[in-house]
C-alpha cells in the first residue's frame, strides 16, 4: 500500500473541528475519510508544536482577537473590511481575511436558496405529505411542469458568505437581477419530456393557457398515460379561477400542489442540470438568440434515464417532508 497523501488545509480544519466536539481518533477518520493513523499524528503532532517556542514572523493578531473576528463574520455576517472597521484594526482587511484561511472552522460558502416557510405553508406541505405517501408508482402518471428564467450573463441568486464548518448551511431567498433574460415553460415525466417553451412578454391567465395547451394536448396522456395529472406550482396565473375553469373545460386533472415547495417539484433538478451546462466554465452571452440556442440543445440531450430517476425520487421526497414536519428537504 502506498504512503497516504498529505492533509489538506481543509481536511486539517475538519480534524480540529471535531476533535473539538470530542469525536474519537477513528470516528474522525471515518468522517473526514483518512484512516486512524493520520488522524493520531496529526493531532499528536499540533499538541507537540504547542509547547515550541514560536518562530518566524510574529502573529497580527492574538487569540482573543481572532475569536472576535471569528464570531463577527459567522453570526453578524460582516464583511472582512466591516470586521476591520468595527473593531478599529490597524491592519488591512487582507490581513483579517489570512487570519480566516488560517481558522479551520470556517470557509468562504455560497448561501443554500430556499423560500421563506411560514407556519402555514409548513403545515400545508406535511397535509400533503401525508396525502400523497402511499402514491407509490402512480408518480409516473404525473407531468410536472415549471417556469424557468434564464439569464444573459448567469444564474441569479449566488451570494457568498464565512462558513462555520460546525454549523448548518445558511440558506437565503432568490432576489431578481437585472440584465436580459428569457423565461421558459416545460414539463417533464417519467417516460418523456414536454418541449421547451419560451414566454413572450408579460403573462397573464390567459397566455399561459394559450401556451401549455398544445404541450399537454400533445405529450400528456402520451408520456403518463390516460389517467395522467398534470402538476403546477400556485403561481397566481396558474391558480386563478379563470385558469381553473379553463383546467375543467378541457378535462385536465390538477394535481393540488403545495405552496412554496420548489423542493418537492423533480424539474428543479432539471434547470440545476442545465444552468450548469449552459453556464460552465462562467460563460455568459451576448444576446438571447445564443441564449436559446444553448437551452434548447441543453433540453434536447437530457437522457430519459436522468428524467427517470428524478421522479422516481419522488417517494423519498415525500418520506423527508414527513419526517421533517413539512419542512424544507434537501433535494
């Protein structure tokens, strides 16, 4: 067996962390996926270096210090510049920010997205848990549909923050940006897909049924079957009473979806895959035309085996959401 690789700055900040908690040596390797033998010389190794005389260029700053600006960037949320100013440091912020590299508790994080749940909404989603935890396979029959905003120059809603590694991920709501964009519609099933639609202009009731009618005549009972149902989210022209009749009017079964549950909904993981594609590398583009060129081309290669594992998932959604009392899972 060869000599196992040298820690990471990260990995070193893991270890301190949960030797910290009072972990032991193997349980800290299961979880940082370094065997025993690391783990104990590693931790042996910082004890020793404890009681060396310190060498080399004197520290900015003391442990008293670093603890404050520690707790300022992970439970104030303050900038490294904020911090520097708040408490009256001489030093740059580039100091402060090496201070935090330093710290193996803590790293540079984007925020998780997610609605703001209140109660109701929470109680909203386990009732429809609970309704739908015995609907098994019937989840096939199901077309799950969803609006999409693209933008030019990438995805909304990235923000950045300090991390405490021993803590939960923060997670923040989408905010709009600015800049040029397209907003799509399209479904997904097990079997198949919609095609990919591109809203124009402002909607309302009446363009949005005007829209999907020739999608769902053409892929709902083809993709789900005859007793298919046709899934939305409660956007105020998808649940207005004109869009509800018009829903009757045409036979269409709706399935009673709960409100701000992004989480639930399988085309979710869909856009994720295709913001990826479309924006790897931070590429951003210079008119909507290659805008939509390169969604569709996204749209066009997605494999039915990935459409087929997403709503396949949907079980274990439903079981999270139980067991989470209706609040947000991680999917």
């Amino acid at each position: 067996m060869g000599k196992e690789k040298d820690l990471t700055d990260y990995e070193k900040g893991q270890i301190d962390a949960l030797n910290e908690q009072g972990l032991n040596k193997s349980e800290i390797g299961r979880r940082v996926n370094r065997n025993r033998t690391t783990i104990s010389k590693y931790l042996n190794a910082n004890r020793s270096s404890r009681g060396k005389k310190a060498s080399g260029r004197k520290e900015k700053f003391d442990c008293r210090t670093k603890r404050r600006i520690f707790k300022l960037v992970t439970t104030e949320g303050m900038s490294c510049n904020s911090v520097k100013n708040c408490m009256g440091l001489k030093e740059t912020r580039w100091t402060v920010l090496r201070c935090l590299h330093a710290n193996g508790n803590v790293k540079y994080a984007s925020m998780k997205k997610c609605p703001l749940l209140k109660p109701v909404h929470i109680t909203k989603r386990l009732d429809f848990a609970r309704k739908f935890m015995d609907f098994g396979n019937k989840w096939a029959t199901v077309l799950f549909s969803d609006e999409k905003k693209f933008n030019l120059d990438g995805p909304d809603g990235f923000k950045y923050y300090w991390h405490d590694l021993r803590k939960e991920h923060e997670i923040f709501s989408k905010r709009v940006s600015g800049g040029g964009s397209v907003m799509v519609w399209a479904g997904i099933a097990q079997s198949g897909k919609t095609d990919i639609i591109f809203a124009k202009g402002k909607m309302n009731s009446q363009h949005y049924q005007n829209m999907i009618e020739p999608q769902l005549t053409m892929f709902g009972e083809r993709i789900c079957g005859p007793q298919w149902l046709f899934q939305q989210d409660n956007a105020p022209i998808h649940s207005s009473m004109s869009s509800k009749n018009w829903f009757i009017s045409k036979g269409i079964r709706v399935l009673d979806w709960p409100p701000l549950s992004p989480d639930i909904n399988p085309i979710e993981n869909i856009w994720a895959v295709i913001s990826r594609d479309i924006y790897k590398s931070g590429r951003q583009y210079a008119n909507i035309e290659t805008l939509k060129e390169a969604i569709l081309e996204s749209w066009r290669k997605l494999p039915i085996q990935f459409l087929n594992n997403v709503i396949e998932s949907m079980p274990k959604r439903i079981f999270e959401l139980i067991r989470l009392n209706g609040r947000k899972i991680n999917y």
